[in-house]
C-alpha cells in the first residue's frame, strides 16, 4: 500500500523541475517508514540498518518525471 501511495505521488507530482522535491518526498518517506515500524513492536526495536535492509527487499519507487510543466491545452494553441 505504500508503494502505490508513493508511486501515485509521483504521478501526481512527477512534473519536470520537481526532481528533487521527490527525493526528498522519497528520502523522508523511508525515514518516517523506518520509524514508525520500529514503534510498532515493544519487546525489540527495527534499528536503521534493519531498516535499511527491508528497503533493499521492498524498494520504494524511484521518483520519475511523468509529465512536463505544459497542459495539452497550452501546447496546442
């Protein structure tokens, strides 16, 4: 589930010049990710390497530009 919220944030946002908003978006997500599942659990916390390696196994998305700045409306007239 969260793969395609990051994926449809990226489609949303995808826009040529905001490369690097979406790694940001992307680097914080993986912390907050990290975070919040090491909060999960009383008796042992995920430690960041821990964390590191479940992205390397569930990766996130990488960001990509999907659509540049112009509307089809603007290209056309």
């Amino acid at each position: 589930m969260l793969r395609r919220k990051v994926r449809e944030h990226f489609a949303y946002y995808g826009i040529r010049g905001n490369m690097k908003a979406l790694q940001v978006f992307r680097y914080r997500v993986e912390r907050t990710w990290i975070k919040w599942l090491s909060r999960r659990s009383q008796k042992a916390q995920i430690t960041w390497d821990r964390g590191h390696q479940l992205l390397q196994r569930l990766p996130l998305p990488m960001p990509k530009i999907v659509q540049s700045c112009l509307s089809f409306s603007e290209t056309d007239g």
